[in-house]
C-alpha cells in the first residue's frame, strides 16, 4: 500500500533517518577505528596500497572511499569480487591491506574470493555491521559499523548504511590526510586538472594582468588621464603607484561614476586626491585559492598584486578568472 503522506514529509524522513545512522556510527567510533587507521597507515608506509572490495550498493561506496583515499595521498584501488576470481587478485602485492565491505557480511559472492586473497598473504580487514557474520570470522580485523534502520520502509534497501559507510570511508580519508601532513600543494599535484587543481597550484602572478599591461598611473595624474589609461589597457580599475612602484591606491570605474555624479571637475582631479589608498592586495607568491577566498570575503572586482617590496606587480581582474577556468 502507498504512503499517502505529503512528498515533502517522505523526504525529510529520509533525511532524519539517514542523520540518526551517521550519528549513532559517529558516536561509537572508538578504537576499533583507531586500529584501522593505523593499519592503514602501516600498509602505505610499507610501501602497499589499500584495496577495497565490496558487491552491489557496498561496492559502488568502496569505489568512491578509493577513490578518496588516493586523492589525498594514499594509493588505494577497488577490486570487484568477481572479476577478482577471474584474474584480478593479480593486483594484490606485498604490503597490501584488503578491506572487505558488506554490511550483512553474508554476501556470497565476496566471500568466496576472501581465502585466495589471503592465501596471497595480504591483511584482511572487514568493516561490517554483524561482528559475528562469516565475512568477520574470516578476516584479521573487524570494524564494526551497525546502524540503527534503513531509510527504507521495508528496511531492506541499503541506504542509511550506505550513507554511514561514505562518511566512515570519508572520516578515515581525512585522519590519514592529517596523519600525513598532507598540503594544498600535495592535493593540487594530484588535481592537475580543473578548477581545483588550478586553485591550489597556480599563484597570483600566474593569473594577474602584470604591471606593464595594466592601467598603472602616478598619483599626479588627472582623473581624465587615468580613464585614457584604463580605456587603454581594457582595465575596469587603475593602481596608483609612485615614483618607486609603491602601491598608493586603486581608482575603479566605480569610483569614477560615484565621483561624477557629485563633483563636476571630476575630470581634472588628481589620483591623489580621488584613490581609494591603501587598497587590498595580495603577494604575488599568493596561491589563487587564497585569491579567491579574499575576493569573495572582501566582495571586490580587482585586486592588486604586489611584491615582497610592496612594489606593483599587476592587478587581477575577476572577470579574468572565468577565462582561466578558475570560477
């Protein structure tokens, strides 16, 4: 019989069983998580990578924690059961830890291919919610995860447990990186491409106007000089800098048409005396993730760039960063 309750009702039951699940597995996290982490650890150091095997909706999970797991510097793979009775287990080497995922831990078809891998020497680590399954008598070590209920109303369909096994792999991914002393940097060499690869490995001086092609005047030029400059150099702002190349100010087109519209000589003013000083700025060196977070924070179109002197280097415009495939 169909559940007659609102869509809206359904949906947020979904929502708060799922959050029940991950909370009760978040509250019994203790040292049987502790022993994983470190077995994890272990096997990287020794030079092993962790491989992940799981069927069905455990199966697509353990893709993703693998995939996580090497995005953060820690090599790990996804072997699928029956493709591993027919070849795969060839990718289990010395060093490896084998993490086995089914929440029932009766899952047929991944039992059957546990005692070749082990014969191979390989640890085998189980993270199940039935301890006393045939998958946690079979393997070296069992982390247990048990949930309360499915999201399902048969309570049959994987879906809280799912969702609790993606934030344990997540968990576990995010201590190792802390383990680690993984960086930006690391993450950024291992995106080299996409937006985020190029946030976290490109600097300001990659993505800035540099100084000689931007709109960069004297403070003692004229309001009407500066426009030229900026029509000039296709800048919505020009940086002020004096005789040094020390950074004074910034004047935008902003600044212009606030001007005008209350002084009529606006043309024939100095910088010097319609800048903005001391605008915001940022080191070349900078990384652009960084950029970016400064331009939203302080909700600015151009931002200058500056060297360890305080000398201009160039302005970002961001209307540029789009072009890059930055935004």
């Amino acid at each position: 019989m169909s559940d007659k309750r609102p869509v809206l009702e359904i949906a947020r039951e979904v929502f708060d069983i799922e959050i029940e699940g991950v909370t009760a597995l978040r509250d019994s996290l203790g040292e049987s998580f502790e022993v994983l982490v470190k077995r994890c650890a272990a096997a990287v150091a020794a030079g092993g990578k962790i491989v992940l095997t799981g069927v069905g909706k455990s199966g697509y999970i353990g893709k993703k924690i693998a995939a996580t797991l090497s995005s953060v510097g820690n090599p790990a793979v996804f072997m699928h059961p029956v493709e591993a009775r027919h070849g795969d287990l060839g990718l289990l080497q010395k060093n490896d830890l084998l993490i086995a995922l089914s929440y029932s831990g009766e899952t047929e078809e991944l039992l059957v291919v546990l005692t070749p891998a082990k014969r191979l020497g390989v640890e085998l680590i189980a993270i199940t919610g039935n301890k006393g399954s045939s998958l946690a008598q079979m393997s070296d070590f069992v982390m247990e995860m048990a949930v309360p209920r499915e999201a399902c109303p048969f309570n049959l369909a994987p879906t809280t447990t799912t969702t609790a096994l993606l934030v344990l792999g997540d968990a576990l991914a995010m201590v190792l990186l802390n383990i680690n002393g993984f960086t930006k940097s690391d993450y950024g060499r291992r995106h080299p491409g996409g937006a985020i690869g190029r946030m976290v490995t490109m600097k300001a001086a990659d993505v800035m106007r540099k100084a000689a092609d931007a709109a960069v005047v004297p403070p003692e030029f004229t309001v009407r000089e500066t426009l030229y400059a900026m029509s000039h150099a296709r800048s919505g702002a020009a940086v002020v800098a004096d005789a040094d190349g020390k950074l004074l100010g910034i004047f935008t087109d902003g600044d212009f048409r606030r001007s005008a519209a209350r002084d009529d000589l606006v043309l024939t003013r100095k910088m010097s005396e319609v800048m903005t000083p001391s605008p915001i700025s940022v080191n070349a060196e900078a990384m652009v993730v960084e950029v970016i977070k400064l331009v939203e924070k302080r909700r600015v179109d151009d931002l200058v760039v500056v060297d360890d002197e305080g000398k201009v280097a160039g302005i970002i415009d961001i209307q540029d960063l789009p072009g890059l495939k930055i935004m």
